[in-house]
C-alpha cells in the first residue's frame, strides 16, 4: 500500500511517501519568510503552505520513481497545530482522496513524532518514548500499535521553545535550538549553574519557564555586549540544564515502566547532547536507543505517511467531514 503523508502543522511543508511501512521517499520545505520576525507569523505560515504543498508532492513523488495514480491513501496532520496551516494540508489531502477515491486518514501530529523512529528502525515494544519540539514536551510509554499512555508532559515552556527563547535572548536567529547546539559544543557547561526544575519522584512532569526568567537574569548581570565566549558559556549551560531535566524525567519512567526500547523524537532530538546521553542511559539500562535521523526528528510528511499507514493497516480511515482540530491531544494521561 502507497501511502501519501501531507505535513503542514506550523511552518515546515513536508510530504513522504511510505510502501508497506517502508520509507521510500520525503522532502520538506523550511518557510524562511519567518526569519525576520523572529518567530512564525500563522497568516504567512498557511499562505506558504498553499504554494508550496503542491510542488512538494510532485517533487516526492518524482524522488521516489512514482506516479500520482499509483497512490493508494493520503494521509495529513489533523492537529496541534496552527489552524490555518493545518487546513491548507487537511483540505488538499481530502480534496485529493476524493477526486482519485482512495482512502483518507487525518494523523495527530505528536502520536506520529512518537512513532518516527519506526521509519529506520524496528520499534520493539513496550516502548518509551519522548516527543521534544518546539511546541511540545512529552513522554509516552506505547504499549502496543495505538495503544499509549501519557506519562508526562512540560507544564508550561517546550524544551525547544526553552532552547528559541534563550536563543532570542542571546540575539541567534529563529529557531534558537540548532544555534544553541553548535555554540555549546565551544562554551563551558559549568559557567552558568541554571536551575532544573524537579517536580518530584511521583510524576514525569517537566517545566522550563524558570530556566528561561534565570538565563536572562544571568545574561543581564553581564558585562554588556556578551563576549563571544560568554555566549557560548550560556548556551553550554542551557543545554546541560534542559537536557539533564529530560535525561533525569526519562530515566525514572525507564525505572516505573519497563520497556524494551527508548525513542526520542521532535525537533529537539536533533540536539547532540540530549542523542548523546539518551545513548547513554539506553546502555546504562540495557536497552536500545531509537532516534530518527535529524531531518526525520523535525517535522516532516514521511512520518504522517507511516503513522497513516499503521492506522490504515488497522482497517481504519477517517471520514471526509473532518476538519482541523488546533489543540488535540495525543494518547491519554496514564
Ligand atoms: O519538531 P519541530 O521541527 O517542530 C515543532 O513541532 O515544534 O521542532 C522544532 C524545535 C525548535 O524549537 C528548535 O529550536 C528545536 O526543535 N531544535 C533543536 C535542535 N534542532 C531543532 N533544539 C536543540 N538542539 C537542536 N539541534
Ligand atoms: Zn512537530
């Protein structure tokens, strides 16, 4: 089965393209019409999405070697996200599943970050899983194919919107997190001992916001303008601290809920610090860590496609009078 994925929740155009489960082909288009206002501005994000979606699926289907007729299902994001953005994606996928009669399935969008690493790897279960972004941090624990439970999630900031605040503060272009990542590699960890929110050995609750009001009262306390090396000291510490508090939520969920795998995903599993010691809690506890390439840690149309696929494989599909839904959940709270 030839699975078409539309990935249009904020302001990344993606479509993939998954046969049977496997990864066949993607491409993704970053809107770089946000640079300037340091942040997406929804109007432009849903224009762009517009003019790019269409040359997006002709340039998937033209890597992978196939035809628009040999399609089989569409699949697109149905929510979080940005209402105008993900009705652009929405509205093309069913209009396209409509006109060619072929079946349509709307995919949410965290659910199919936390089962990306299926596209390169097999995904044994029980497996435990976090969803780091810039709009979203959340850990799962994904018992069998679409059975989840929530076991945490950030109670205010994201970890990436954690990483693109400092990174505004420190004066780094929009998103932060991939500036700060490069910068920390140069700067000293231990400069700045920024605080990690722990909220107790009963959950798996994360929060950021108090990292974000200390980083700026450090960087205010400096010597103004912040030497070059003083900014590579600040984004080292950040990243020691945003990464110790997920590293520190992933392992007590590894100790209450047994799993045969870890799996990282989002934006921020692209970050080589949080990689490197998920890698190292994995061997830690005897168990493998799955993390998608970088490009398919951030969003993209080739993880809709194959979290489309495990939900047609399933018998299911979704009817065509569904629209967007901005603020949908993924699985339960456990
Ligand atoms: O998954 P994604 O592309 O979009 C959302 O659904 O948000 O994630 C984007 C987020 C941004 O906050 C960005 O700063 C962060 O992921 N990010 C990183 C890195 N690459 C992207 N954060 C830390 N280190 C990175 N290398
Ligand atoms: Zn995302």
């Amino acid at each position: 089965m030839l699975v078409l994925g539309l990935e249009t929740s904020c302001d990344d155009t993606g479509a993939g393209l998954v046969e049977d489960g496997r990864l066949l082909a993607h491409v993704v288009a970053s809107q770089e019409i946000h640079l300037e206002y340091g942040g997406v501005v929804p109007e432009l994000a849903s224009r762009a999405h517009i003019t790019l979606l269409p040359r997006m699926v002709a340039d998937v289907l033209g890597k992978a070697g196939r035809r628009l007729e040999e399609i089989d299902a569409v699949a697109a994001t149905i929510g979080p996200g940005l209402v105008g953005s993900l009705l652009v994606g929405l509205e093309f996928a069913k209009g396209f599943a409509q006109a060619r009669g072929i079946p349509f399935v709307g995919v949410n969008h965290v659910e199919a970050h936390l089962l990306s690493p299926g596209l390169e790897h097999q995904l044994p279960l029980p497996l435990l899983g976090m969803v780091a972004s810039g709009g979203h941090t959340e850990i799962y624990h994904l018992r069998a194919p679409g059975v989840a439970a929530r076991l945490g999630s950030t109670r205010d900031d994201a970890a990436g919107e954690a990483f693109d605040k400092v990174g505004k503060l420190l004066g780094l272009p929009y998103p932060g997190g991939p500036h700060v990542d490069r910068l920390a590699r140069e700067g000293n960890a231990s400069a700045f001992p920024f605080p990690v929110a722990r909220l107790g050995n009963d959950n798996f609750d994360l929060s950021f916001s108090g990292l974000k009001t200390a980083v700026k009262r450090a960087v205010e306390r400096e010597p103004q303008p912040l030497s070059e090396q003083r900014i590579r000291d600040v984004a080292a510490s950040t990243e020691k601290a945003v990464v110790t508090a997920l590293i520190d939520r992933l392992s007590l969920a590894l100790e209450k809920h047994p799993s045969r795998a870890l799996g990282l995903a989002g934006g921020c599993a692209c970050n080589t610090l949080l990689r490197r010691e998920a890698e190292r809690l994995g061997r830690e506890r005897g168990i493998p860590v799955l993390i998608p390439s970088p490009i398919l840690c951030r969003d993209n149309g080739a993880m809709i496609a194959y979290a489309g696929w495990q939900t047609l494989v399933c018998g299911l599909r979704t009817p065509l009078t569904v629209s967007a839904i901005p603020n949908l959940d993924a699985f339960p709270a456990a």
